[in-house]
C-alpha cells in the first residue's frame, strides 16, 4: 500500500457487491471502507477522513440522495459518486443538485468506478441511461422516468410509491428490476 492512500467511503447494502468492489479498489492502492446502512455511512464520515465517497442509490429500501448535503457539510471537498442499477434522468439530476460529483449505472468495473470517481464533472452515465435530445423517448422510457421520479418523490419508498401509482408493490418491483431499451 501507498504510504498516504486515497481513503474511499463506501456505502452499498450489498455484502457480495461490497466485498468485491472493496478488494478490487484495494488492488488499486485505494483504502476502502465499508458502510452498509445511512447511520453507518454517517458515523464514518464523523469519525475518519475521506476523499471519495461510493453511494448505492438504493439502500435497502430508502434512497442515499440524502446522504449528499451532510457529506459534503462534514467533508467539503469530498467527492462523491452515485453507483445504482435504477439510473434515470431524474434520479441523476437530483443526485448532481444535491452536489453529487458523478453518477454511474450498474453493472460497472473497478476501472469504471475509479474513472468515474476521479473524474469530476465529466459524467460518465452512457447515452443508453439517458437519451438523446434528437431521439423521443420510448414508451417503455417515458414509464421508466415517471416511475423513477415518483420513487424520489417518495424517498425511495417502493410501498408509498405504489400506492401513488395506483399499482400493486410486486409489479412496481418487477419493472423497477427491468431497465427499458431505446427505441
């Protein structure tokens, strides 16, 4: 290891995806530590230093977007990247607000989330996560972001969710899992 490694905060409620993840950026002389739950994450970052920070968009069930505004009090020049397999425009745009500095869909690479992570202000999320301006958005894509803008509206909560789209929670669970083509 490097005598003053870039110290990583990852916040991932999946133990599998973290244990990879953290061994994979560990090869890459990067110090990772692992939260699996907001309060974690949150007693951290009050108690160590970090220059990046790695967030699940979707931690067990509520929504890491409101992890951002206390990183960034307690740790201003913190850079913090989104990692979630539920991208859409919105959940983008509101992580950026919220002072996000790069937004990634999953499935990504070590080396993805590195370039990402290191890479501030250039976004790497691919034109298939958000779609062009010259191309309409498919049916599919238009149900996919009222869905996604829906779920942010209720902090990620898939039960309030449902029942504000008037859909039962397996269904909503189903298309949350499915992320639609273009065109």
């Amino acid at each position: 290891m490097l005598d003053n490694p870039q110290r990583i905060l990852l916040v991932e409620d999946d133990t599998i995806f973290a244990e990879v993840i953290t061994r994979s950026l560990e090869k890459r002389k990067f110090l990772v530590k692992h939260a699996s739950s907001s309060e974690e994450a949150l007693a951290l970052i009050q108690s160590e230093g970090f220059e990046y920070a790695i967030l699940d968009l979707n931690l067990g069930g509520e929504t890491s977007l409101k992890l951002i505004p206390p990183l960034k009090k307690i740790i201003s020049d913190i850079q913090i990247l989104i990692l979630t397999g539920y991208a859409s425009i919105a959940t983008a745009v509101e992580a950026i607000k919220l002072g996000a500095d790069n937004y990634l869909a999953k499935p990504a690479d070590a080396d993805e989330i590195v370039f990402a992570m290191t890479n501030k202000n250039r976004p790497t999320t691919d034109d298939s996560t958000i779609s062009n301006a010259g191309q309409p958005m498919s049916i599919g894509q238009l149900e996919w972001e009222h869905i996604q803008r829906v779920l942010m509206a209720n902090d990620g909560n898939i039960s309030a969710t449902s029942r504000q789209l008037k859909m039962h929670r397996r269904t909503l669970q189903r298309k949350l899992q499915k992320k639609p083509k273009l065109n």
